[in-house]
C-alpha cells in the first residue's frame, strides 16, 4: 500500500506540474485508448449468430424456441417470425438435438401418428389416421421442391363395399403456396400431381387437382377418352413444337448476332387426323393363268338289226337261233372328244397407307432481328444490314426450321425476316440502376466493415496534431542543481569521480538539459532521479 500511495502521489506532482494542453493531450489519449478498448470488448464479446431454421410456421417456431428456452440457448428471432438465429458454434448441435425430438415436424401429420400404439380403436379411425398420415407425408414432400413454400393435400378414398361402383375412383386435390407469388413450371405440376398419384393405390394423374395459393388451377384433364381431354393434349402438341422449332432458329440466330438481338416466333398447323386407304390397281396386260381343265371323252358303240319271226322261237336262246342271227347285220359308231378349259388372272396391286396423326399441314415463321447501331450516345445512328446478310440469316433459319421453299413449297410455307431497331432504353435504365445499386451496397459494405478502423486512424491523427500543436514547456522537475552535483563523488555505486563539472545554477532544469545530463552522464542521473522520487518520503539531512 506504501508503494501504491507513494506512486500516486507522485503521479498527481506530475500533474500539477503539467501544463494545459499537455493536460488535454493526456486525457485525450487516455479517452481514446479507453474508447478502443472498450470497442474491442464489445465486438469481442459478441456472439456470431447463424440461421438455424427458415420460413417456419408459428406453431413449428413455437415449439423451436420452447426447445432453445429448455436447452438455455440464446437465440434470435428474425423479421416476421419465420426464422431463428442461433450461436454460430451452437447450430449443428441444436439441430441435432432438435431433430432427436422431431422439432420441426413440418405442417400435418405424418406416419409419425402409428409410433404411438392404440389398441381397441375402430377400422374406421383406423383408416382415416392412414389417410392422414399420407396427407401429412405427402404435403411434407411436396414442400421440399424449390419453388414451393408450403403444401397441403386431401385425400378422397371411397369405402369399401362388397358391390363395387366404377363410377368412383380416388380422387386428390393439392394446394401449393409458392414462392414470390409466381407460376409454378408445368414439369412441376406433372410432377406433383405424378407423386400424389403414385401414393395413393388406384388414383389416376388425371384426377389430382393442382391450385395455388392465387386461387388458379394449374392441373388440366389429359383423359384421352374425352373430347377436351384430347383438345388439351393436342394443343400442347401444338405449343411444344413451335417453342421447338422457335428455339432452335433462335439459339443459331443468337450464336451469329449476340444474345438478345433476334426474336423468333413460329405458327404450326398439325393435322391431328388418323387416315386409312387402300388402292387396287389392275394391269390388264399382265395375265397370269390362274385354272386350266382339260376333258378327252371317247364313246364306241354297236346296234343290230334281227329277221327273225317274233314269238318263242325269237325269245329262246337255242343254238340254231344263234346262229340264224349271227348272220343277221351289225352296226358299229366310234366317237372322239377333246375338251380344254383355261382361265387366266389379271395383274392387280392393292395397296394400304395409314397415316398417323401429329403431321405437320402448314409452317409459319415471323423473325425479327435488330439493327446494327454506329455511334454513343446522341450521335448513335442505325446502319442497315445489306440484302446478303438478310438472305444469310433467312436461311439459316430455314435450314433450322425445316421450311420448304421455291417447287419443293407444297404446304405453303411461309418466313418473314425483318431487320428493326429494338427498344432497349429500359434495359439499359435498368442496368445503370442495378450498376449504382451494386455500387452504393460496396461502398456501403466497405465503409461498415472499415468504420471502426477509420475511427481509430482518425483519432490518432487528431491526437498527433494536438501534440505537434502543443509549445514547448519548461517543466519544475524540482532538481536542485546543487544537490545534483553534490551527489556526483558519492553515488553508491563505486563510481569515484566525475568528469563532468557544470557550475552549480538556482531554478530548475529543462527538458533539454536533462536530456543531455543523462545521456553524458547515465549512472549520476539515474542516483539523482532516484533520490528525487524518494524526497517525499525521506527526509533531507
């Protein structure tokens, strides 16, 4: 304590023997070393916060800060509500802790509802908890899809009866909150409406209804046995191809004139027909023998004539009548025929086309293609393409697009390429803007990250000045001239004589000549200093 009394006491001589600005000099240093360090605390004790979940619900942020109260883990709550910051070092151990409990479980129910076992409940609730649980896990999934923010899905499933009903099917309908109020892409639809159908045994595509949170119903009847069904379905046909074929003519067109400067837009016309017919055709000088009969008939034949008396004596075979008739006269016919019959076939040639649906009747393409400028600013002029150039581009996309042209023309095709000045004063307010925006946020972000140095070098520049501003000040450092040089032969320290000798003068001793008493004279100096410190406490003899 002696020492501790002894060094401030010495402290508030020193004090009083400052001057004025050597005064303010000090207290200004000392205020702003004692703002640095301050600064230096504060940032250094600030914990580095980190998102530990985003866009929850309020019920699923809710049960997140109960948790985070319980685990005695400070955390933050962002705007709106939907989001919790945590302790950098603390997000992947809350997360697992939170996952361990099922925090957060998501919107609904999920299978989550059969770890529980419930003996004695009825096949009804039953059911309806099944349902549940696949509404809930379904809803769950749909969510994670990157343009969707959240999900809802209804089920419909028809009881089981002895009788079926053929009329009634499964039937699905899905609400989907999206993300910045946009549509949502038709692969995401089929998708979704896929996954709802494939969850659920006997429900068909066709029977998931999509709505978003907008109130538009993003799903269509594709059912193919129904007439708008099979328009649906044909006019996507429709709009496939030409997006088809208008990105194929412009990504060729875009490689040659940069992006942005051609616009192409296609018009099909798709004959949705499906067409039988069957030819025969006969070459009446092409004969094949189809039959050919042929009959030969040989026929002889004998007649007799007999004289004799009729009575018993002709109707008894005797041989005296015998030979009486052999002598009576006999005829004898022979008979010869030759019969031939050939039938012939005539050439013929049948044949049958069956013409599918989806061939393309008619092609229309509009291109536009902007013109070349010359010049900035107010001396910009538009330069005109030459009629080569025009004809090159037109047939690259007729190359691109398929379209027929000049005899070969029989659907009557038609192209329109026109060179036109496009209207890019909204593109280019919008790209200054976003040039200034990004602008203004670095400097904002490279002044916030280096205010607080830029504090510090300006406040040592500022305390520079003020001690080049400050005069130079005799100091009563209270040394008495003639007790210095008294204690010059006797210092202590086995030092015999000095060769330094100034003449012994009253008044004190300037900073100047101090400084030039210790660097010739160290050991002296270093006694007398000593011996000055202590004057306080020890008295002269």
């Amino acid at each position: 304590m002696n020492n501790l009394s002894k060094l401030g006491a010495q402290l508030v001589e020193i004090w009083k023997q400052l001057g004025v600005s050597q005064r303010v000099s000090v207290i200004s240093a000392t205020l702003v070393l004692v703002a640095g360090l301050g600064s230096l605390a504060f940032w250094s004790s600030r914990a580095d916060y980190s998102l530990l979940y985003g866009k929850l619900s309020d019920t699923e942020a809710s049960k997140v800060i109960s948790a985070l109260d319980d685990a005695k883990v400070p955390y933050k709550v962002g705007e709106g509500g939907g989001s919790i910051l945590v302790p950098a070092d603390k997000v992947y151990e809350m997360r697992m802790q939170l996952a361990g409990k099922g925090i957060p479980s998501g919107d609904g129910v999920g299978f989550e509802i059969f770890d529980k076992p419930n003996f004695g409940i009825s096949d009804f609730v039953q059911r309806a908890n099944y349902t549940r649980a696949i509404q809930g896990e379904l809803a769950r999934t749909i969510s994670q899809i990157d343009e969707i923010e959240a999900a809802r899905v209804m089920i419909v499933i028809p009881e089981n009866r002895l009788l079926l009903d053929k009329d009634k099917h499964p039937t699905a309908s899905v609400f989907v909150r999206v993300r910045g109020n946009t549509q949502l892409q038709p692969s995401s639809i089929n998708s979704i409406r896929f996954l709802v159908a494939n969850s659920v045994e006997g429900l068909s595509p066709n029977f998931v209804t999509v709505v978003d949170n907008l109130g538009n119903v993003l799903s269509e009847n594709n059912e193919n046995d129904s007439i708008s069904g099979l328009s649906t379905s044909q006019l996507a046909a429709q709009r496939n191809l030409e997006q088809y074929l208008a990105k194929k003519a412009q990504d060729m067109l875009e490689k040659v004139l940069g992006p942005g400067q051609a616009i192409v837009r296609v018009s099909a016309e798709i004959n949705f027909d499906t067409t039988s017919s069957t030819a025969e055709k006969y070459d009446p000088d092409g004969q094949v023998i189809r039959t050919q009969t042929k009959n030969d008939e040989s026929t002889i034949a004998t007649t007799s004539s007999s004289t004799s008396a009729v009575g018993i004596s002709a109707n008894t075979s005797t041989d005296t009548n015998s030979v009486r008739s052999g002598s009576s006269p006999v005829n004898n016919s022979d008979n010869h025929k030759t019969t031939s019959t050939v039938e012939y076939e005539i050439n013929k040639t049948v044949s049958s086309l069956t013409q599918a649906a989806g061939g393309i009747k008619r092609l229309s393409a509009a291109v536009t293609v902007a013109a070349q400028y010359d010049g900035t600013g107010t001396d910009r002029k538009v330069v005109n393409r030459s009629p080569e150039e025009l004809d090159k581009l037109k047939q690259i996309v007729i190359g691109a697009i398929g379209i027929q042209t000049g005899a070969d023309n029989t659907r009557n095709d038609t192209l329109t390429l026109e060179e036109l000045p496009f209207n890019d004063e909204f593109a280019t307010t919008m790209t200054q803007q976003l040039d200034q925006q990004q602008q203004r946020q670095f400097w904002w972000d490279t002044a916030r990250n280096f205010v607080y140095p830029a504090l510090g070098l300006v406040a040592l520049v500022v305390l520079l000045r003020i001690f080049k501003r400050t005069p130079v000040q005799e100091i009563p450092l209270g040394v008495p001239i003639g007790k210095l040089m008294g204690q010059q032969n006797g210092n202590g320290n086995g030092n015999g004589h000095s060769h330094w000798h100034p003449e012994p003068q009253p008044g004190v001793v300037t900073v100047d000549v101090l400084n030039r008493l210790i660097k010739e004279n160290p050991s002296n100096m270093s006694q007398a200093i000593r011996d000055w410190m202590n004057r306080g406490s020890t008295p002269e003899r």
